[in-house]
C-alpha cells in the first residue's frame, strides 16, 4: 500500500461530517428527536475547524521545508559567470 501525508484538516472535516450523519441516523431510527437546524452550526464549526486545521499544517509544513532546504544546501564554491 502506497503511504500518503497524513491530512489533519480532511480528518476534522471527516470526523464532524460523520457526526452529522450519525445524528440524523439516530433520528431517522427513532432512537432521539433531533430538529433539522441542529446539524447546520455543526457541519459549519467542523468546516472551520478543518479549515484551521489544515492551514496550520500547511504552514508548518512549508516553514519545515524551507528550514531543511537552507541547511542541507552546501554554498556553491565558485560563482558562475553572469552570462
């Protein structure tokens, strides 16, 4: 199996969006009531959050790179000439 970066934005907005559904499936199944705008500020705060989320991973993840990319370049030891 291939490996992939791990996504915490995609798992937020998974986890939030599985949420949703397990309340209207409780609700479909007659397990609890639960009215139609409940799901609305949850769906919403669980985007956000993703959001959040990833935009945080995305800047660690390029502040990484360009702190890997400064110090594993050894300096060019002779200047090229300007042509």
């Amino acid at each position: 199996m291939l490996r992939h970066e791990f996504q915490p934005g995609r798992l937020v907005a998974g986890a939030f969006l599985t949420l949703a559904g397990i309340i209207y499936a409780g609700d479909a199944g007659g397990a609890w009531e639960t009215p139609w705008f409940v799901v609305i500020p949850l769906v919403v705060g669980g985007l956000c959050l993703a959001g959040v989320a990833a935009a945080t991973t995305r800047g660690i993840r390029r502040r990484r790179r360009s702190h890997q990319g400064t110090t594993t370049t050894p300096p060019d030891p002779q200047p090229k000439a300007p042509y």
